[in-house]
C-alpha cells in the first residue's frame, strides 16, 4: 500500500509579518490619536465651561440686587419762625436739611442719577427735594445732605397741625426715587431704581429724629 505522505503547515513568510506588525503600529497609532483627541476637546471644553460658568455665577449674584440700607442721620431746619413756639410763621420760606447714609450691599458699584425726594405731612405734599448725582461703591457706606424746601403755606393749614405741635413732636412720611445703575467689572451692567418710602418722627425744640422707618424697594 501506498503510504500517504505527511502534510506539513507552510511556515510564516516575512512579508506577512512586517504586514502585521505595520497594521498593529497603525492601530496604536490610531487609538494614540483618539486619546490625545479626546484630551484636547476635554481640555477646550473646561476653558469654554469657566467663563460660561462664571457669567451664570455673576447673573445670579449680580442682577439680584440687594436692597439698599438707607438711614437718616440728622434733620436741620433753618430759616424757621414759629408763632408762640409753636408753628411756622406764613409766607416764611423754610427749608429742612436731611442727612442721609446709604449703604450699598452688593459687591457692585451703583452709579445714580439725580434724586428727587417729597415730603408729606398727612398725606399732603408740603415739601420736594432734589440731590446731585453720585457713586455709591461695592459694599461701602456714602453720606450725602438732602435740601428740602418745605411749603410753609400747605403745611400750616393742615388741620392738625396745632394739635401735633403742642406734643412738641412732628411726625412726616418722604418718598425718594433714586435712578441708576449697577455695574460690575466694566462688563456686566444693570439699570435699576431704588424706590424709598420713609416715616420720620422729629423733636421739634432739638431737631433730632426721635423715630423713623424705612422701605425700600429695587426696580430692575
């Protein structure tokens, strides 16, 4: 019988190596660049992300605004003539000058246009009032004087007038609109208008303020 000869596997060549070890150093090639891809775009990402992140910070942070802190020091009234020590003399122009605080609590400076202020005793105006311009700074505290011009005529027919008098106390309600605007890092700024309404209770002998409250309110 024949014998059947031995059938034995052809050994690899060497072009078919090189072939293959070319086609792996591809594919590390290929993974490598992904990866440092990959890097790249996480690394732009994270740049653009911290800016975006930060406007978001300074819009919840900033366009709040925080209500001012608004206080009267002081009330000086000149050119006052009373009858009997008691009330003002008519036709004797009278002016009042008030000595106000405004503490700004943002960590924005506010920049405001000129104040206008009335002054009401019972619902009546007998008083307005205009200040200058001016800048209030990041979480500082500014002091200004107010010049009011009292209406003595309005004020001394008011029917009770006489009787609030002889208690040697006058008790009077200021209305201030304060126009301006928020500005944070020559970047981000903001119109607003501090509305403030005030209840002043003032000695009339001394001058001094014996009471007063105040609200205020913040239009955006």
């Amino acid at each position: 019988m024949m014998e059947h000869e031995q059938v034995r596997p052809l050994a690899p060549s060497a072009d078919r190596t090189s072939s293959d070890d070319e086609e792996a150093a591809a594919l590390r090639s290929k993974k490598l660049r992904r990866r440092k891809c990959i890097k790249c775009c996480g690394c732009i990402t994270a740049v653009l992300l911290v800016p975006a992140i930060v406007i978001v910070i300074l819009i919840f942070t900033i366009f709040r605004v925080k209500d001012p802190s608004i206080r009267l020091n002081g009330v000086i009234i000149t050119q006052l003539e009373l009858i009997n020590n008691t009330i003002p003399k008519p036709g004797v122009n009278m002016s009042m000058i008030v000595d106000v605080s405004v503490k700004n609590p943002n960590i924005a400076s506010f920049r405001y246009r000129n104040t206008t202020s009335g002054l009401y005793y019972n619902g009546e105006l007998v008083g307005e009032a205009r200040g200058p311009p001016g800048h209030a700074k990041a979480r500082r505290t500014m002091r200004m004087n107010l010049t009011v011009d009292i209406i003595t005529d309005e004020l001394i027919s008011n029917p009770n007038l006489n009787t609030e008098v002889s208690t040697g106390l006058l008790t009077m309600d200021s209305y201030s609109k304060i126009p301006g605007r928020v500005k944070l890092l020559k970047i981000i700024k903001k119109q607003v208008t501090v509305k403030m309404n005030c209840s002043i209770t003032v000695n009339i002998s001394t001058q001094a303020i014996q009471a007063q409250k105040c609200r205020n309110k913040v239009d955006l």
